[in-house]
C-alpha cells in the first residue's frame, strides 16, 4: 500500500470519526427519540489495519487504519429537573444521554487535526511522487 493510499484510508476514518460526533452533539438534547427510546451515544473505534508485528516482520506490508465499527458509549444518562416538560418522569427529571458537550468538541478539534494531518500527508507523498518523475524524465 502506497502512501497516498495509507493517508486516503486515515481521511476516511477521521470523517466516519466526525459524522459520529455530529450525531452524539445533535442527539444530547435528545429526551426521547422517535421509537420512545433515549439515544445512546456512539463511538466510532479504529486501528491499524495491519498488527504493528507482522509489519516488521516483513509478513505484511502497512495498509493504513480502518475502522472496527462503531460502539455504544456506556456512559450513562443524566437526570435533569424540568418539571414542565412532556417527558419528564413523576418526580419531575428528564433522562437525558450523557454526552459532554466539552469532551465532543475535544474530540471533534483532535480528529480535526488528524484529517488535516492526513491531507498534509497525502499532498507531501503527491509532491515527492513528481519529484522522482522529474528526476527521471531528467536522465
């Protein structure tokens, strides 16, 4: 794999990353969803696509990151008291997920800069590309 290819695979990974954190920020003001059930927040996990020891044993060659797939963050819920609310139980509190609107946007900066790294990654590999083509056509 190439590292145009190893750097494609990272965009994708960081832009899966991104549309899971977009659900959890549009979803925690969510007290109920359409079906009566409260929304659970996801995480999306990813790793090498390759083990790190076959790679240096010359198995395998490095194939970038995928993702595993996308799991349910067991955080719990939150209670607030709003006793005027349609959902709120007979003491008055609504459950809401427990999503922290700080920790959402760490991530959402972090994976940020890990796309941006990953274009400034692709466009470097694109430049060096030409430069051997250069090189050649020079010879």
């Amino acid at each position: 794999m190439d590292a145009i290819a190893i750097s494609r695979s990272g965009l994708d990974v960081e832009w899966r990353r991104m549309e899971v954190i977009a659900l959890n920020l549009a979803n925690m003001e969510s007290s109920s969803g359409a079906n009566g059930k409260s929304y659970v927040p996801l995480r999306l996990v990813s790793g090498p696509s390759e083990s790190f020891d076959q790679v240096l044993d010359g198995l395998k060659r490095p194939g970038g990151v995928k993702a595993y797939g996308i799991e349910p963050d067991t955080s719990g819920t939150r209670r607030v008291y709003q006793p005027g609310h349609p959902h709120a139980d007979a003491a008055g509190f609504v459950t809401y997920p427990n999503i922290s609107h700080a920790e959402e946007m760490t991530l959402m900066v972090k994976t940020a800069r890990a796309y941006e790294a990953n274009l400034v990654a692709m466009a470097a590999a694109q430049q060096i590309y030409s430069s051997a083509l250069q090189i050649g056509r020079q010879q």
